[in-house]
C-alpha cells in the first residue's frame, strides 16, 4: 500500500507516491527558479507564496501518475524539518489536513536526513554504518550513520554552504541563479591552477568547514580591492572558466578530504553523498578516485535524486517499520538544524 510524501522545505514544491517498498510509482516536482532569479536568490514570502499555489496541483499529478486514488494511501509524509519557515508551514498545514481529511496517519521527514536516504534507495543493499555528507544549498554536514534514521552529526559549516557558494559566485560572474549547475559546467573549460584559492580548515582534526573566505577570495579575483561593488564584464568567458574551475577544486578539495579523514576515523564501510551539489560532476569523479585510493564503498544519489525533491521521502517507510508516526500538533522545526 502506497504513501504520499510532500516536500516543500526550500523552492521546490514537490510530492510522490511511493510504494511499502520504495518504489516511486508516482512524482512531480515544481521549480521556482524562474521566480527567485531576478533576486539572486530564494525570497522565503515569494517561495511560501508559490508552494501555496503549487502544492495541490502537484499533488493531483504525482496521484494520477501513480494510478492511485486516495484510498488506496496509507500515510501521508512531510519534510517538516529544517528549511524556511513559510515553506515549511505550507507542506506541514496541507500534510495535516489531507491526514485528518483521508483519515490517514502522519509522518514527519527530516529533509537532511532523507537526503542521504536516497543514497540507500539508489543501492541494492544496505549502506550502513556509513559516513553522510549532506552538501546542498543549505548545508555542508557530516554525520555517522548507523541507520537511515539513527545519524550522529560530526561537524558542518560555520559560515556558508557549499551550494550557496557556488551560487554566489555564480552571481558575481553574472551566471544567473541558482549558480551551481552554471560554475560547474564552466568549470569544465577552466585551469583548476589558474588561482590559489584557500582550502580553509583543511588540515583542522575536526569536521568544521568554511567557505565564506573562498568566496571572498573569488570576489577579490573579480574586483580587487578598493572596488566597492563586484562585477565580471571585464571578464571574458577564459577568465570566467577559469576563477570557476579554480573555486571549484577548493570546496571539492575540501569535501573529500574530511569525508576520507571521517571515513577512517569511523572504521565505516561506505560514504553515502546527498544533496544538491552532490549533482557536481567534479565532486563525483573526486570521490570515486577517493573511494579506490582508500577502499571504501561509495554511494552518490543519483542526480536525479541529488536536488530537493519527495522520492526521497521514502524514509518515512522506515519510520513506520518502526511505528514512529506524528501528531496533528505536528509543528515546523525551521533554521538551519543540524
Ligand atoms: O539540495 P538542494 O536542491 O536544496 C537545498 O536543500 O538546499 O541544493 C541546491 C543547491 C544549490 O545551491 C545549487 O546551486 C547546488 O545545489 N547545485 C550544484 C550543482 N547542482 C545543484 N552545485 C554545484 N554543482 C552542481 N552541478
Ligand atoms: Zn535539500
């Protein structure tokens, strides 16, 4: 008997149907990149507002698509944590009142947490104990997992995430929004030596990571200093592939190696990647050398699976393998949460 999961922690409006045993026999996803471009970035009350809009349509169609009515349901689940707060609140109210509407039982999805999940559904077998790194727009985590739902957090940004400094410097590059996928293709005609960008934190023992002072660096590569305001259009498309193949190669640099330095410490078996920038074709190559030079199995979502979407809300089965449902005083859990 099938689940519906609902997704709308960030920009993306998007549900699934999903079988007791993870078949995705239904799933729609809803961009808002269109309407967060001209602002360089996701505006929480314009993302609210369009999850709103979205979400019932979507529903109907991941619904449709499965070729099940709603019935035939036996859960519905929401990410209700972390993310903005107005986006939350539109899947968490719609989850609500669907359950009491259909009579079905709730399910609650941490969002990060099912991001690594969908390393599991892209494997045959188990992925555990592993090292999860989360890297998307939001976060640059990593944890020890022993289960899809047990996850101890070992360390993560101080400053920002790896995929919104690719954003920004795509858009100091004037590569429009949101800047991952347009620095990583350009990255691919760049010197990855052309600039010595800082690897900041690299040698610390710990599992902290920083990149707002490579995205300073970039910047100063843009404009140097006295410039008030940054801008590329001095820059040809070289220069550009350039500076993006050399930040690139940092925060790549980075990732892999607290990853490796987690995965020894552990003694875990595999390093299972999710979220957005996990998409980064540099960063996948990077980590399967890695994973041969070191002999660990590695796992990355799919690319498919690897930006915010509700297929990867199949870690709800395994919350209610263990009966582990929600109230109707379900409540968002917003902010940056670990
Ligand atoms: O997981 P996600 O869809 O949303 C969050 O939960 O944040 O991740 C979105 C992030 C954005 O910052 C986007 O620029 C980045 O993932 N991203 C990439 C690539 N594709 C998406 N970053 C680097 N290289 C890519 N190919
Ligand atoms: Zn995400």
């Amino acid at each position: 008997m099938p689940i519906l999961t609902l997704e709308s922690t960030c920009d993306e409006t998007a549900a699934a149907v999903i079988a007791d045993d993870g078949a995705v026999l239904g799933q729609c996803i809803a961009t808002q990149e269109s309407l967060h471009e001209r602002f360089g970035g996701v505006v929480p009350e314009v993302a609210a507002r369009a999850h709103l809009e979205r979400l019932l349509p979507v529903i109907d169609t991941a619904i449709t698509q499965a070729g099940v009515t709603a019935d035939d349901l036996t859960a519905i689940a929401v990410a209700d944590r972390p993310g903005l707060a107005g986006s939350l609140l539109v899947g968490v109210v719609a989850a609500k009142t669907l359950a009491v509407a259909w009579q079905k039982p709730l399910v609650s999805i941490n969002h990060l947490h099912a991001h690594l999940y969908a390393c599991q559904m892209a494997s045959g077998q188990s992925v555990y104990p592993a090292i999860g790194l989360v890297v998307s727009g939001g976060h640059t985590s990593l944890y020890h997992c022993t289960s899809p739902l047990d996850l101890e957090y070992l360390g993560g940004t101080i400053d920002d995430a790896a995929g919104e400094a690719f954003d920004k410097v795509g858009a100091m590059l004037g590569l429009g929004f949101p800047g991952g996928p347009a620095v990583s293709r350009l990255a691919g005609e760049g010197n990855p030596k052309a600039h010595a960008y800082p690897r900041s934190m690299i040698g610390e023992s710990g599992y902290r990571f920083s990149f707002s002072g490579l995205k300073t660096a970039v910047r100063y590569t843009i404009s140097p200093p006295p410039a008030k305001e940054v801008s590329a259009d001095h820059l040809d498309r070289q220069a550009k592939a350039d500076i993006c193949a050399s930040f690139q190669a940092a925060v790549v640099d980075v990732l892999v190696r607290k990853s490796v330095r987690a995965i020894k410490q552990y003694r875990a078996g595999h390093l299972i990647v999710g979220g957005g920038v996990a998409a980064n074709p540099a960063l996948r190559d990077r980590l399967r050398e890695a994973s041969e030079k070191h002999a660990f199995r590695l796992v990355i979502a799919p690319p498919e699976l690897c930006t915010d979407n509700a297929a990867m809300g199949a870690i709800a089965l395994e919350k209610i393998k263990r009966g582990e449902f929600a109230g109707l005083d379900l409540d968002i859990t917003a902010g940056l949460q670990r």
